[in-house]
C-alpha cells in the first residue's frame, strides 16, 4: 500500500512539474520561441488580398491575456491609413464577449490561416465564449507575442493592434438601403447598434 501510495505521489509531482515545464512565457510558446515561429514584416510590405484574407477566408479576433482571453470568428473589417498610421477596423455586434476583452486589455490580434484550418476558424464563430467551452475544445496552439498579445501558432499572418478608437455606430448615418438593413439587423440581436473597433497596427508578423 506504502509502495503505491509512493509511486501515486511521485507521478503527481511529474504531472506538476510537466505543467510548469509547458507554461508559456511572453513570446514563448510550448516548442519554440515565437521569433521563431513568425517573422516581423513591416505593414507596406504585407502581402494578400484583404477581400480574400477577411470576406473569403474569415479571420480570428482575440484579446486577453495568457490566463485569460477569448477569440471570436469575424468577416467584416479591413485596413489601411487612418490617424496617420497604420491601422485595421472591424465591426462587432455589440453583444460579443471579445468585445469585453477589447475594453479591458485595449489590445488584440487579427490572424489569418490557410484553407486546412477553415474548421477551426468556424469553430470561434459558433458560439460565444460568454456561454459555451469554445475556448477549451478548439484544436489550435496559442501563443503569446513578444508584446504579450495572444495569437495562435498555426497562423499565417498576425496582426497585433493596440485599440484606438470603439465606437456605436448611429442608424442614421447610412444611406444605402443595404447598410440600413445590416444595422438594423444587428440591432435586432443585441439591443444594441454595432461597435465599430479601430486599431493601430503594432506589429505584423507572418509564418516563417
Ligand atoms: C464566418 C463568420 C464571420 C463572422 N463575422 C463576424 C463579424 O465580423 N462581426 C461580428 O460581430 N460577428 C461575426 N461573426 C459572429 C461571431 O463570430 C459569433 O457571434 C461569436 O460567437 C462571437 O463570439 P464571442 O461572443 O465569444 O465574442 C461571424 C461568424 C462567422 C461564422
């Protein structure tokens, strides 16, 4: 009985110090450092079709920190020029917990996958991490970036943002009878008009 309660103890103290071992440091991810992973590319020479890499392929939000952070799936957003840098927009129904997150940590990741990821990208856009275990039962690897930001291993390309600018949109505001719609559609869902969230493009980083 001493015998097994002995070797009980000591595999408890492996799985221990396992974990420990496996915590991931800012810019380290369970492998390799991200460095290593991703190399830094300046916003001017970033390559890819924003109409294709966020209309076609979709693309993962994520804010928080290492011990806690929420992505989410979206298809609507872009970048370019604004407030004389480099920046990206998204636009999220006001009822998405990422959004909560944005508030808090006022930075995320934008992050971009080849086709062989489609499943998990979909997967963050099926519930909310509000009410569901999304963040549990998804298949990537997170990884922390050098400024602490979470982003995911498997990505191609990541795009860290520091929040400039979170807005409502106003109903009144818009003209086309298309855009009348999808605010008021939004609106229906979360009592709320839509957030309209910039970033200032802090770094961009593609797969190495
Ligand atoms: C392909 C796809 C694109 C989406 N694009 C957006 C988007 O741009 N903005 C948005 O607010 N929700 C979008 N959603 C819905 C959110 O991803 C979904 O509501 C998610 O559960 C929100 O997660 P959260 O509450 O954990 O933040 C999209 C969903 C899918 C499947």
């Amino acid at each position: 009985m001493k015998k097994v309660i002995t070797i009980l103890f000591v595999a408890a103290l492996l799985v221990a110090s396992s974990r420990q071992a496996i915590a991931l440091e800012p810019g380290q991810t369970a492998d390799k450092p991200f460095v290593e992973l991703f190399e830094n590319v300046v916003p001017a020479t970033m390559t890819g079709n924003v109409f294709k890499l966020v209309g076609e392929d979709f693309m993962l939000i994520t804010s928080g920190t290492e011990a806690d952070f929420n992505t989410m799936t979206a298809g609507w957003g872009g970048w370019g020029v604004l407030f004389n840098a480099p920046t990206t927009w998204c636009m999220l129904r006001a009822n998405r917990y990422t959004l909560e997150y944005i508030r808090n940590t006022k930075t995320y990741t934008l992050t971009f996958f080849e086709d062989e990821y489609n499943d998990q990208v979909l997967h963050f856009g099926m519930a909310s991490g509000r009410n569901s275990d999304k963040m549990k039962t998804h298949r990537l690897t997170a990884v922390t970036t050098p400024l602490g930001n979470i982003a995911y291993k498997e990505a191609s390309l990541i795009i860290e943002c520091e929040l400039v600018q979170l807005t409502t949109i106003q109903p009144g505001d818009f003209y086309t009878e298309e855009a009348k719609a999808f605010v008021a559609s939004g609106y229906e869902e979360a009592k709320d008009y839509h957030k309209l969230v910039f970033g200032k493009i802090t770094n961009v980083w593609r797969k190495k």
